[in-house]
C-alpha cells in the first residue's frame, strides 16, 4: 500500500507489531543493495539519509525503513528489546527478497545492525557506519534516559498550541538535516514532529542498557569488510570497538565534524562508500 506524501516514495509493510513504512529501489545488474540504519530520534529514515542517497550511484540499490515508533511507521505495543526491534525489520527485509547487502548505520543504528548481522544475515557484503553506538555510550551518558524522560513529560503538558511552535523550529534546533531542500525540509519537519518523545522513544532511552546488553562483548567477524566514519575525538574507541575488522579492505575514514557526519559530508562519505564497495569486486 502506497503512502500519499513526498511524491508517493513510501511503502507499508505489515509487522506483527505494527505498520512499518520504507522507501525501496532495487538494484541494477549486480550492484548491492545499501540498507540504512538510523540513529535515535524519531524522523524519517529517508529524510535522514537523503542527501547521502542522492550522492550514492544510480545502480545501487536503496532500502530506508522507519523502526516502529519512528517516521511514518506506528508507535508500537511491543516491549522496546533488541531482539523486538530486530524481528519487526526483518520481516520486511525477507518479504523484498534481498540479493547482495552492504549495512550503512549510524549511532545507534549500527547496534541495531550489528545485532541483525550476527543473527540473520547472510547476504551482506560489507559493513559501513558513521560512529555507531558503542556499549561504553551507557557508562558516558549515564543521566540520558532520565533528562529525556523528563522532557518527555514537559513536552506532553503543552497545549497544543504551545506543542506546534515547539515542533516548528525543530530545523532550527538542528533535529532535521540542514543540507535538505525548503521542501524536504517541511516534510521530514513534520514526520518528526508526530514522533517526538512517543512512549516507544521514551522507553527506547529507559532500556538502554538492556537493549545494549546483548551486544556488549559482540564484533563483526574478520572476514567482513568494514568502513566507518569518525569525528577525532572516538576514532580511538572505535578502532577498538567490534564494528572495525582486521579485513585487508576495512579502514577508518577521520573527519572533523559533530555526530552527524553524513549532514556535513554527504557528498565524501557516498563516494567514499562506492569506491569501497566497487573496490570489493
């Protein structure tokens, strides 16, 4: 079932926790189909990545989903675990059929894909992020999950009047990538602003460590070619965290910047990631 918005790019998909929205462009010839993986937030997948995705070849294959509770997907019953999260994705990743993969995660998308690696994929090529979340994040973050709850519950004793304003300077807060044209600006603004602080978000940053847990000790076996983006200042953690593999092709790309690489070098970061997957045969 098509979504009537942004030129009608969106699907529905039917989970066994809810209705899972997701943009897809298959591959041509041999190419690999690049799946992206969000951080935390709640706005759309494609939104996030367009302007990467827009950089990226023409023959390569495109597949954003929103997780449940974020983008235009539904806000979901089911418990906020590792696994649940995991599980709702894979249903609609079976149902397309994937040939060849590459995973392109970010934040704590990549412990999302980290865990679907490990557990059900078997078609992926390699491995790209943009500083993804490492087990440490509980222990430098360890006031996170009460400050957003907190904000949670200022934000839901707004009227709402007083929510609409809140909600329209959300670009201006820097919450929505800032490369977007006026118009997808407006789009993601609003998919974002149906989202925010939803009880699936709030319980999301309440279970962080248990969500974590499960991929604590974990990494990427050596035979999967890695390529991940740094700031600076963690490209010493992440050298030796588990999404960094000792495959002759794996490296670690440095650029100056804040968390959100790929809004600040869209551009590097989709020739960079072509040029590794080509180099890859």
């Amino acid at each position: 079932m098509i979504i009537l918005h942004s030129n009608q790019l969106f699907q529905n998909f039917k989970t066994t926790g809810g209705t899972m929205s997701y943009y897809y462009r298959p591959p041509k010839g041999n190419h690999a189909t690049i799946i992206f993986f969000q951080a935390f937030g709640g706005d759309s997948d494609y939104y996030n990545f367009k302007t990467v995705i827009d950089n990226l070849s023409q023959d390569d294959g495109i597949l954003t989903f929103d997780y449940l509770g974020y983008g235009l997907s539904d806000i979901t019953d089911q418990p906020q675990t590792l696994p649940n999260t995991v599980n709702e994705f894979r249903q609609l990743f079976a149902s397309l059929n994937l040939g060849s993969t590459v995973i392109f995660a970010h934040s704590i998308g990549g412990v999302f894909a980290l865990y679907d690696y490990l557990n059900f994929s078997n078609r992926v090529i390699a491995f790209v992020s943009i500083e993804p979340t490492t087990y440490e994040v509980v222990h430098a973050h360890p006031q996170g999950a009460e400050l957003f709850a907190e904000a949670a519950d200022e934000f839901h004793q707004l009227t709402p009047d007083q929510k609409t304003a809140r909600q329209k300077d959300l670009a201006i807060q820097g919450d929505i990538n800032p490369l977007l044209s006026a118009e997808d600006t407006a789009a993601n603004t609003k998919i974002l602003a149906g989202k925010m602080y939803n009880r699936n978000l709030v319980a999301q940053t309440q279970n962080w460590k248990a969500i974590l847990k499960p991929i604590a000790n974990q990494k990427l076996p050596n035979q999967l070619p890695t390529l991940l983006f740094s700031t600076p200042n963690r490209q010493a953690e992440f050298k030796q965290s588990g999404y960094v593999t000792q495959h002759p092709k794996s490296r670690v790309v440095v650029l100056k910047g804040n968390h959100y690489l790929h809004w600040q070098y869209p551009k590097l970061i989709a020739t960079t990631t072509d040029q590794f997957i080509n180099s890859l045969g």
